[in-house]
C-alpha cells in the first residue's frame, strides 16, 4: 500500500506517537511519502527505518498513485488535507493527535492495530459531501469548497451585520447577528454545533444554516436540501467582513455577492470496523455517561 502522511505541525509531545507511525509503516511495509514542509520537521526528531518519499503539492497526485492519506493531528488537519486531495478520491484516515477529534477518529495508542487492519484491507471508505462557495469577485483562489463550513462574519467593528439571505432566489430571511453558518452534515458538529445547531448524520442530503448570536431570539438554525443554493447580500457599520471556508478566511465588502452550493465532488474518509458515527458521538460528547446508566 502506497501512502501520504500529512501534518501541520511536529508537537514534542507527539514525537514517540509519529516515531511508532513510522516504525509500522516500516514492519508492515507500507510504501511512505510525506508532505514536503512536515518532513523537514520530523528529520531532525524521526529515525526512518525504511526511505521515504515527498510531496509538495496537490499536482504529486496527478502523477503518482496514492492509496490512502493519513493525517496526524485534529479535525482541522482533515480539513486542510482535503485542499490536497481535492477531486482526486484519495481516502482520508485520521489520526487523533488533537483534542475532540470528529473527523479524526483513530486515537494514537490504536496504531498498532490500526496499521494492521489498513495492511489487510480490512477498512471501508465514506463520502462526505462538500459545498462550493461561488462569488462575483476572485477569493479562495483554486479551493473554494468545505468540507465544514462556509461563514460570514463582522470583522471591524463590534456592531452587528445584516445577512440578506435567498434559497433558489427566494428571500428567506435578513439575519441581524454576529454572523451566519452554512455547514454540511460533516460541519454540524463543528462551529454550527456550538452556535445551538442540529447534529445531522452524515449523507443524510443537507445543509444547516446557523445563525452566530443573532438579534431576534426567534431566529433559530434551519435544515436545506443540499440541492439548494442559497445566497447572501451583506451590509453593516463597517466596510469590510470576514468570509471563511472551513479554517481559511478572505476579507469582503459589500460589493461581494456570494452563493453556496454542493460541490462537484466530496471527499473519502477511511472507515475502520467497530467505528461507527454513533459511537463517535457518544465517545466526543459524553453521552450516555449519566449515572442512572449503569
């Protein structure tokens, strides 16, 4: 199996972690390249038993064929792995070096077993959808599409903005908030979720538009068919907003028209065997540790 370890940042603390990585990578003879920048960090720290490859850009995929990209890190190291794979289909398995860890559900004392399950084939994959953000004006450059989120939000000035917002051309509503969330079922235990959203199962079709501490207390989170599209006129106190696409960010004006879609295409996260989404629930939320339980 031929695969891509991918990383932000080399944490000491994680040293042994990605040090036992690639020892198995190595024992079960796994063909290994690395993401260019995180290569040059592990060097100095990581003992490669077995050579490795590089990579530096999303262009390597066009001439190289990968079986799987393994992340280490959180959920928003899955996030910016997805800039990479872009429409390639390449499966995404997570590796939990973070804190809560939707997306990224392998713990790292799991590796060893982990590893072995991948070099047996024992693994299924799962699409998540994404959305693609289209604007009258050039932002984002090549990426515009998340698989979280997209978001509008006021940057400048602590007054709130207004959020004009249409479905298939139709007026919907004029949101008087701090900002305004459009996530995917992927994106609903994200941002959304802390903004009094829904939790929505993977592959159930929708999008979740949440409003970000909005004036009117009956303004309340509201589930689209992802077949929509649902665009948005801004305005506010001050010239300039912010826009993100999951942890990337442009600054706005007025002038932008913008309008959020489903992608073209989604990406593929590994599913392991005894990892279901409703387990991952219950494990990040604590549900179910009530002691009238056990």
């Amino acid at each position: 199996m031929q695969v891509v370890i991918y990383s932000q940042l080399l944490k000491e603390k994680d040293i042994p972690h990605v040090q036992e990585l690639f020892d198995l990578l190595a024992e079960e003879q796994f063909s290994t390249y690395v993401y260019g920048p995180y290569l040059e960090e592990l060097r100095p720290h990581i003992n490669f038993r077995k050579d490795v490859g590089q990579i530096e850009s999303h262009l390597d995929f066009r001439i190289k064929r990968f079986d799987m990209i393994i992340t280490l890190g959180g959920d928003g190291t899955i996030l910016k792995a997805a800039t990479l794979v872009r429409d390639y289909g390449i499966p995404i398995l997570g590796i939990n070096l973070g804190r809560l860890g939707f997306l990224a559900r392998v713990e790292k004392t799991k590796l060893k077993e982990t590893l072995r399950l991948l070099s047996l084939g024992r693994f299924t994959t799962e699409k998540r959808d994404m959305l693609y953000l289209e604007s009258n004006l050039p932002i984002f450059d090549e990426t515009p599409f998340a698989l979280n989120d997209f978001t509008l939000l006021k940057r400048d000035t602590s007054s709130m903005i207004t959020i004009h917002t249409f479905v298939n051309g139709s007026y919907l509503n004029s949101y008087w908030a701090d900002g305004l969330i459009v996530a995917t079922p992927t994106g609903s235990t994200g941002y959304s979720l802390s903004c009094g959203g829904p939790i929505v199962f993977p592959g159930s079709g929708n999008f979740v538009v949440t409003p970000v501490a909005p004036h009117n207390l009956n303004v309340r989170p509201i589930v689209l068919s992802d077949d929509s599209v649902i665009s948005f006129e801004i305005e506010g106190r001050a010239e300039n907003f912010l826009c993100t696409l999951d942890s990337r960010f442009e600054t706005i004006t007025s002038v932008h028209s913008l309008a959020v879609r489903k992608n073209d295409f989604g990406i593929q996260l590994v599913k392991l065997p005894g990892i279901s989404f409703m387990d991952t629930l219950r494990s990040k939320l604590n549900w179910g540790a009530d002691r009238r339980n056990h």
